[in-house]
C-alpha cells in the first residue's frame, strides 16, 4: 500500500498492489493478484480504478512527478543496495544514465546533429541556387541593356535612312529634271 499526493498536492492517491507468493517443492511462484489505485475526483467523491501492474508502474511515476528510475534507484531502493553510489564507475555511470535519462539526452542531441547536418547541406544548396540566380539576374540586366541600346541604334539608323531616302528622292527628281532638260537639248 502506498499514499502519496499528485505532483499539485491538493489530491491524494492511494496505490494498492496485492499478489500472491507461493513456494513449492522446487520453485517459488509469483502471481501478480489486483493493483488499485484510488483518487477523489472533482467533487470530492472517491474514485477506485482497477488496473493492471504495468499500467500502474506507468501511472505512479507519472502522478507522482518522477522517473521511473528515480523511483527505482533514490525512493524506493532497498537497504542492501543503498549504497549504490559508492560503487564501481561502471554501476554509478549506468545508475546516473538512468536517472538523468542520458540516453534519451544522448539521442535528443543526435536528432539535433543530424538536422543541423540536414539543414546545413540545405543551405548550401540554395546558397549555390541564389549565385546562379544572380549570376542569371546580372546577364538578363547586361542583356537588356543591350536590347536597349540597339532598340535606340536600330531607332537613329532608321531615321538616317528615311533622311537618306529623302535626299535619294530629292536627288533622282535633280537628276530626271537634267535627264529631260539634256534631252532637249
């Protein structure tokens, strides 16, 4: 039997595991019986649910506000093996991985690693797009500045040319009026 108060303290909870230990001839059997656990819910009233084992060793850590391991290792951990942390390096590094959850850290900061990387080779990917962009950009300006330009050479020889063609006429009608006026001559 275990009382306690959730991690809010207003609202009491009491977990209550039965099982049944039996030795034979040989052996010793263990039959997991009834977990309870038993809350008051909003209104006061008290509120009993009959659980599994498994589920209850997910619950009581979660209502409770620690770690499974916390649990296992700092608040319930047996008088033979409370000495745990002046133990070997190798027993005290497994015991502090569990209870910091260095593993779960250790795999978070892969996770982080490996989208950095993504990200990173992401980025140089559309650093490289935006030089040809503007590489692009830069000949599409140097080439319409050169439309421009030849659009307006294109404009000056056309008026030089009606000019031309103005004097041309202006010089064949000189040279019809010579033609005639030696004609009768």
């Amino acid at each position: 039997k275990l009382r306690f108060r959730t991690t809010d303290g207003k609202q009491p909870v009491v977990c209550v595991r039965s099982f049944n230990l039996t030795q034979r001839q040989k052996k010793k059997e263990y039959k997991a019986l009834e977990s309870v656990l038993t809350t008051l819910n909003g209104a006061g009233e008290k509120v009993t649910m009959s659980t599994k084992c498994s589920d209850l060793n997910k619950l009581v850590p979660q209502l409770m506000g620690v770690s499974h391991a916390i649990l296992e290792n700092v608040i319930f951990c047996h008088q033979e093996e409370a000495n745990w942390c002046l133990g070997d390096d190798a027993t005290l590094k497994k015991k502090f991985d569990e209870i910091f959850a260095a593993a779960r850290y250790t795999k978070a900061m892969e996770e982080i690693r490996k989208f950095k990387n993504e990200k990173n080779q992401h980025l140089k990917i559309l650093t490289e797009q935006l030089k040809t962009a503007e590489a692009n950009l830069r000949e599409s300006q140097r080439l319409r500045t050169g439309i421009a330009h030849d659009e307006s050479e294109m404009d000056r020889l056309k008026a030089d040319m009606s000019k031309l063609d103005g004097q041309l006429a202006e010089l064949e009608g000189q040279l019809s009026s010579l033609e005639e006026h030696a004609a009768q001559a």
